[in-house]
C-alpha cells in the first residue's frame, strides 16, 4: 500500500527548496487522485492539508527571495557598466583598478587622501557589499542589477561601490583638451561648456550634506544636472551617468578641510575630458 509518507519523501528526492517542494506538491496530487479513486478520506484530507502547506511554503520562500527587488521595467539602455562584466554567481565584487597611481594627482588630491578614500572608504563599501550578499539571491547580479533593485545596506554600499569606482575613473594626472563632439553637447545643453562649469559648480558648492553631483543623459540624449544625496545612483531612474563628483567631506578634507569650493577646482583640473566624451 503506498503511504502518504512514502509519497513525500518521493519529494526529497529533488534538489534545492523548489525542487522538494514540486515534489511535495506532485506527491500530494498522487495522494489526492489515490484517494479519490479508493474513495479514501485519509489520503483525501491528508493529500489536501499536504497541498495547502506545501503552496503556503513555496508563495513565502518566493517572497522573502523576493524582498527589496522590485521588478525592472527594461534593462539598462546603455552601456555604462564599471563592474567585472565577468562576474559569476557567488563570485565576489572584486576593487577595481585606479588607471593611475595613488602619488598622481598630488598635490590636487593628494597620496594620503587616496590612501583613505580608495584604499579605506571604497575598500570598505566593496567588503560590506560582498558580506551582506553573501548567501542570498543579490549574490548572483551584477552591481549594476543590485543598485537598480535594492534598499537599504545592499543598495547603500553597492551603489557606493559603483559610484567611487566612476569617480576615480573620471579623473586623470594628464588632462587634455575638451574634445569637440562633448564641447557641441555641452553647448546644446547648457549654453556654452563654461556655463556647464558654472551651474555644476554652484551645484556641487551649494549642495547641503553628503552626496553627488552627477552630469546625465536621458533617453533622448539630453544633458542635465542632477544632485543626489548620500549613495545616490541615477541608474536608478534611468538616467545614463556621464560624469560625477563625490561631495562627501571624506573626498576633500585631508587636503581642503572645509574648503569644498577648493576641492571643486582642483577636480575641474583632474576630469579626464576624453573619457567623459566617451560616455555620451
Ligand atoms: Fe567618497
């Protein structure tokens, strides 16, 4: 005679939560349909209590998956990706690369500052991102899948994470001229690339507390200015970040203290020109 037990250990013989849980749920069909035909009411009542607990297990597990990942309405429609586009599921966010040395920005930014703000503070985002993800469904997405559907811890540090690694990569030791194509786009946007200056400028001086200051395209490639607060991200709402500076006081003050406004010329003497007309 074939027992109900026997039916859903049938169940384990799949793997992993889901898998145990169709099997649980095949089981119970089985159970139901045994019943009915031998006009059983043990398996009737059983197989249908089995069924209830087992849809109960599986919407709950679905959801708690599910918390804090609202769905994304369309991916990315650009390409402005700073994480390993290698990563594998449980593969750690690796520190990305400077593309100069620490020493060569000085006396700008200075060694020491780098020391904290690439070496300390991005290094810290990075290890808190990895050990909160660690073992949870956030583990197999890319950083920029994370900023777009998390909250809290994760979102704080993923996008901290993504936000520095733009900011390092926006500046260089060897400045070039404004190429034209970004000079016409600034133009079109804003006036003039002097007048871009200037309204990114007041914005970054004025802006109350931590945050970031960041030049965006929108989907019909016009430029704007957008400030966003504490580990604000623009992916978030679409927006494709073309440049970027990091307005929390551990940017600037080993070098500036409180000077914000000198932290702001110096980084208008750092921007890598070329690599911000790549992005548009
Ligand atoms: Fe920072």
């Amino acid at each position: 005679m074939i027992t109900m037990g026997m039916l859903i250990v049938f169940g384990f013989a799949f793997q992993g939560f889901f898998g145990v849980a169709a099997g649980i749920l095949i089981a119970s069909l089985v159970g139901l349909g045994y019943g009915w035909v031998k006009k059983e009411r043990f398996f009737i009542r059983w197989s249908l209590l089995a069924l209830f607990l087992d849809l109960l297990c599986m919407i709950g597990f679905y959801g708690i998956c599910n918390i804090g990942q609202p769905a994304i309405d369309k991916p990315l429609p650009f390409n402005t990706i700073v994480s390993n586009p290698l990563k594998q599921k449980n593969m750690k966010h690796a520190m990305p690369q400077l593309p100069y040395e620490l020493e060569a920005l000085a006396p700008l930014i200075s060694k020491e500052t780098l020391d904290f703000h690439y070496g300390k503070h991005l290094q810290a985002y990075v290890d808190n991102l990895n050990r909160l993800i660690e073992g949870t469904p956030w583990e197999s997405l890319s950083l920029e899948e994370i900023i777009q559907k998390s909250d809290g811890g994760v979102f704080n540090n993923a996008a901290q994470a993504w936000n520095h690694t733009f900011f390092f990569q926006t500046l260089t030791p060897k400045q070039g001229e404004m190429p034209e194509n970004l000079k016409a786009k600034l133009t079109e946007s804003f006036g003039s690339p002097e007048e871009f200056v200037q309204q990114f400028t007041k914005a970054a001086a004025t802006f109350f507390g931590s945050g970031w200051i960041w030049l965006v395209a929108d989907d019909k490639q016009q430029l704007s200015i957008v400030a966003e607060s504490n580990a604000g991200n623009p992916l978030r709402d679409g927006l494709k970040p073309i440049l970027v500076i990091d307005v929390w006081e551990h940017a600037y003050y080993i070098d500036y203290r409180n000077r914000r406004a000198e932290y702001i010329d110096a980084f208008w003497k750092l921007v890598d020109w070329k690599k911000v007309a790549e992005r548009i």
